[in-house]
C-alpha cells in the first residue's frame, strides 16, 4: 500500500513541478516533467496491492483536480502564444509596407527602354 501511495504522491508534486514551469512559460520542461507523472500514475495504478480505496480515491481526486489546473494554464499560454504570432505577423506585413517606401519607387524601370516612338 505504501509503494502505491508513494508514487501517487510523487505523482502529485511532479504536478505542482509541471505548474511551475508553464506559469514560467517553459514549456519543454513541463513536458519531461508530465512524461514522468504519468508514468508514476500508471504504475500507481498497476501495482496489485491491496490498497484502501478511500486513501487512493483520494489522491486520484487531487490529481485530477491539479490536471485540470494544469490544462486551464496550459490553454492560457496556448492562447497567448497565439496571439503573440498575430502581431509577429501583423508586424511582418508592417515592415513590409515600410520597405516599398523606403526603397521608393522609379519612375522608368529601365532607363534605357522609351516607350514612346
């Protein structure tokens, strides 16, 4: 019982762990974070020890609760990358405009060719 426990626990701080860094925005580090909670959970959920179901159930309500936590930052961030590459593009498409100008436009584009005669 204390293996399945345990590894619930442990489980559950990697969680506040992975919390941490998607507040912080570093995503690739949440990610190996989540990569060993689960694999923690599964193992939890594999062991074959006669456990009592009000200590598991329990903890499996407080992981789900941290995991919907952890989906509402993580959508959070989503949308806010998101809307970072929007302006990124919008910037893009700004600057071009500025290049046109910049460069400024000649009036014969060969100053060798006439058009006329």
């Amino acid at each position: 019982m204390a293996d399945t426990l345990n590894l619930l626990d442990q489980a559950l701080d990697l969680g506040h762990q992975e919390m941490k860094y998607l507040v912080a925005g570093e995503v690739e580090e949440a990610f190996q974070i989540t990569e060993k909670r689960v694999l923690y959970t599964s193992q939890a959920l594999q062991t074959k020890e006669s456990v009592s179901l009000d200590a598991i159930t329990g903890k499996l309500e407080k992981l789900k609760s941290l995991q919907g936590q952890l989906t509402s930052v993580a959508k959070k961030l989503h949308a806010t990358l998101k809307e970072d590459l929007g302006q990124a593009k919008k910037d893009g498409v700004r600057c071009r405009g500025y290049l046109g100008v910049a460069k400024g436009t000649p009036l014969m584009k060969n100053r060798y060719i006439h058009k006329v005669g």
